[in-house]
C-alpha cells in the first residue's frame, strides 16, 4: 500500500528550491515574524548582513580573476541556536520553515540580511548537503559586508568547524572522469592540467571501481557499494553501505558487472539502488551507464528503441524485474552536439554570462569566452533521448493521482541551430534530466560526459554539474509517496 507524508513547506522555499534545515530546529526566539531574536515590539538600531555565496574551491582568489562561480538558491540564516547536524548518511529532508531569519541567494549568489537586531548569531549558509557555520555578531546600525572566506561553501567535512560537504560515491568510469570535477571543486586535488590526483579524495569522498581509476590505493570493489547487509525492498529498512551517501555518481563505463550490464547484477543489487533512492538518496548516471538508471527505473526515460529498456521490465505490483527486457542505454558514435541550451529558467540565468574555458565547435579543443546559456559545445555526448514519460507514482491525501514529471535542465540539436530545438524530435533532445521515483530521492541522468578530456577550470557542461549537486540535494517539497 502507497502511504503519503505530509509536507510543511514554505513558498519561499518551494519557489528558490533551496533546503531548509532539518525539521524541529529551534532558533530559541518567541517573535511572531521570524527576525532572528529581534521581537516585534523592538524599535532600536538594526543591522545588515550582505555577501556572495561562492561555489567550493571557485571564491575570489581561488581561480583566474573572472571564473569565479556563485551558488543560486542557497539558504541563509541568523539563529541563536546552532543548527542540528547533518545526518550522515542518506535521509528524507522535508522542506520546513528554517529558524529565524531566511534569505535565498539570487542568480549570482548574492544575498542581504536586513533589519537585524544587535547580537551574537549564528549565520548558516546551506545548499544541498553544503554548508557552513559561523558565529557573527552583529552591533547597533552594522552594516556587514561578509568576505569570500566567510561565504564560501566547504571543500572539506569538518563539522567541528562548521564545514560540512555531502557524502559521495563514486564508481569510476572508464570515460567520465567526475572526479575531476571534484578535484577542481577543492575536494580533493588535481594537478596543473586539471586531472584529479589519486589518494588526494581520502576523507572527503570515496570510489569504487567501475572499470576506471587504478591509482587510488583506497579504491574498493564496485560490488561491495550495494551489498544489503539487512532488510529487503518489499520489506523496507533496508540498510547496506550504499545507505551512508547523499550522493552516487556512476558516470560512463563500459565494466559494470564485467562488461555483463546490471542483467548480469544480482538482483539484491538492484534493489538497493531502489531502495537507495526511495529512502533520500541521490542518484547521478551518466552516458553509456545509463542502464543504472533505465535497467532500474525503466518508465521515466524513453531512449532510441534498439536500446531502450521497456517500462513493462520492473512490476510494480510485485516489486520486481524482468531482467531479459533489459537494454544497454547505449547511444551511437557522435561525440560533441554544438548546439546545446540551458532550458531550465533558473539554471540558464545563472550560468549566462559567466567566463572560463569553453568547448570548441567541430573537435576544435578548448578556448575561453563568456558563456551562452542559449548555445553552447557539449563534448563526450554518446547518447540520446527520445522521450520523457510521465509517471503515475500514487495519489496524495485527497485522492487525486502525482504523477513523476522528469524535468529536462538541458537540451540540444544533434548538428541543428539553436532556434530550430524547443524539445524532443528529430535532431533535437533532451540532454540532462533529472527524475524523481515513489520515495523521496532523485535520479539525474546525462547523455554526455561530464568531464570528457583534461583540462583547466571547468567548461560549461562541469558547471551543469555542479549547479546541480547542489540542486539534486536540495529538500523535498512535494508529496512522499512510497
């Protein structure tokens, strides 16, 4: 049976898709509008608090002058209790009302706290699973002007700090090297051409191997990752490592289960991500591994039919799959589509504009330029979508049906122009998408690499990915339906 939880979200935070902190904080304040211990009868002198919330690794001062990249929708606050923490393994977060005072940071990560009454605070800057921690104290008529270093999301897990980063998985691909990325986010290190350094991702996020990387002694057995130690999917409460990440990446390779794909997987394994997902988990696939999500979830993504996994594989009903109807997820040859745009409003606003490496058109390697979120170089795309699906997970409290709408952040013309693609068709796709199956997790699926080739700073299709790691992770503000 379906069973559906009750959601208190705010308006602000439905509309910015930022995460509040978890329910039940307390800011151990009484006033009836939210202002941070500052009571509705308090006329004295106020405060401001101002700043620019910067993306972990890419602050002033932390790359070329110009390249700096700024977080959208980030949540902050003034409390006069710290926040709870963190639980460090994978949750449902709910949207809630977050403790006292709230802004969100707008397209270019700026935000300003005002009217704020003289004291010692605690100021929460939060998007996803990032964030950070400090004490301010705020005087009579301050006007604080907050620098990089204290508006910068953590690159490292250090709660006694207040720095927090999510836990992350990797099973590393033999094509897409996300941990380049990560690298270059100051999670660990890269070297001068931009490519991540083996053993430097010890403490903050750990790999598996997919028939990638061999040069990290810490790198452990994909197998082991989705190992269930107890509990099964129909039975719920299942628990295994899996469970201790926000967030896994599987980004292309062509090893899984020994070059067999998941019909060669045992069927635990399935279940896990299944259940990995329906408990809060985080799920990022890319390109030629896209069978980890159209193998497991088969109705959201229609891809190109001579390798499509058919929504009639998994059963509903009885909680299983019919492993001979699996596909690859395979695409074709074609390795850069010029013509790739931003459609997700948000996301378009924030990447326009922005400076730093670029991908040329026609193999041409890497420049430097303003970014056109209308029109941009996508390299390493092997795949394509033909459709997105809408499916029916359940009906809310009232009786009527939810239905799992994938939402597409980028699309693309395969060797059109940008005007001709307003969807999905002939020469024209949805490259980036993102889903959210019965439970409250989500699955992000990419038809290209992310991080295709070595090379400095991050092209525009490494800054999709990591506008949405903090997107990915932000509350759930819809109904649960499990």
């Amino acid at each position: 049976m379906k069973s559906i939880v009750s959601m208190f979200a705010l308006a602000a935070l439905l509309l910015s898709g930022a995460c509040g902190p978890s329910a039940g904080a307390d800011d151990g304040d009484d006033d009836s509008d939210g202002d941070a211990g500052q009571p509705d009868a308090y006329t004295g002198p106020v405060g401001t608090i101002s700043g620019t919330v910067w993306a972990p690794g890419n602050a002033p001062g932390m790359v070329p002058a110009t390249h700096e990249i700024p977080i959208f929708g980030a949540v902050a606050y003034l409390s006069l209790q710290p926040p709870p923490p963190i639980p460090q393994r994978v949750h449902c977060e709910q949207c809630v009302d977050p403790p006292g005072k709230a802004v969100f940071t707008d397209h270019y990560g700026n935000f300003t706290i005002p009217n704020i009454q003289p004291n010692t605070y605690w100021l929460v800057i939060q998007k996803g699973q990032f964030r950070l921690e400090q004490e301010i104290i705020v005087g009579e008529n301050a006007n604080l002007q907050l620098p990089a270093t204290q508006t910068t999301l953590p690159s490292v897990h250090d709660p006694d700090n207040g720095q927090w980063v999510p836990r992350i998985a990797i099973a590393s691909g033999f094509w897409d090297h996300i941990e380049d990325i990560l690298g270059k986010m100051k999670l660990g290190a890269v070297d001068s051409a931009g490519v991540f350094i083996g053993n430097t991702a010890a403490g903050v996020f750990d790999l598996y191997s997919n028939g990638g990387r061999t040069d990290d002694s810490a790198i452990m057995p994909l197998s082991e990752l989705f190992q269930i130690t107890s509990g099964t999917l129909d039975g719920g409460d299942i628990e295994g490592p899996m469970m201790d990440y926000h967030i896994i990446f599987i980004p292309c390779s062509t090893q899984t289960f020994g070059g067999s794909g998941l019909s060669g997987a045992p069927l635990e394994t399935l279940q896990a991500i299944r259940a990995y997902v329906a408990a809060g988990g985080k799920l990022y696939v890319t390109d030629w591994s896209g069978e980890w999500s159209d193998n497991i979830f088969p109705e959201q993504l229609r891809f190109a039919s001579d390798h499509d996994t058919p929504a009639s594989a998994w059963n509903e009903a009885t909680q299983s799959w019919n492993t001979g109807q699996f596909n690859s997820a395979d695409g074709f040859s074609s390795t850069e589509a010029d013509h790739a745009r931003a459609v997700d409003d948000d996301l378009n606003t924030w990447l326009d504009g922005q400076v730093g490496p670029i991908v040329l058109p026609d193999f041409g390697g890497y420049g430097q330029g303003t970014f056109d979120a209308d029109n941009f170089v996508v390299e390493g795309k092997y795949d394509f979508i033909e459709e997105l699906v809408s499916v029916y997970v359940g009906d809310d409290d009232k009786g009527f049906p939810i239905y799992d709408e994938p939402h597409a952040y980028v699309i693309g013309d395969e060797g059109g122009t940008p005007a001709t693609c307003t969807g999905t068709g002939a020469g024209c796709s949805p490259f980036t998408v993102t889903f959210e199956p019965t439970g409250c997790g989500r699955v992000l699926y990419s038809t290209y690499h992310t991080a295709d080739n070595d090379h400095v700073g991050l092209v525009p299709q490494e800054r999709v990915l990591l506008y949405l790691i903090m997107e990915i992770g932000v509350c759930k503000s819809g109904p649960i339906i499990n």
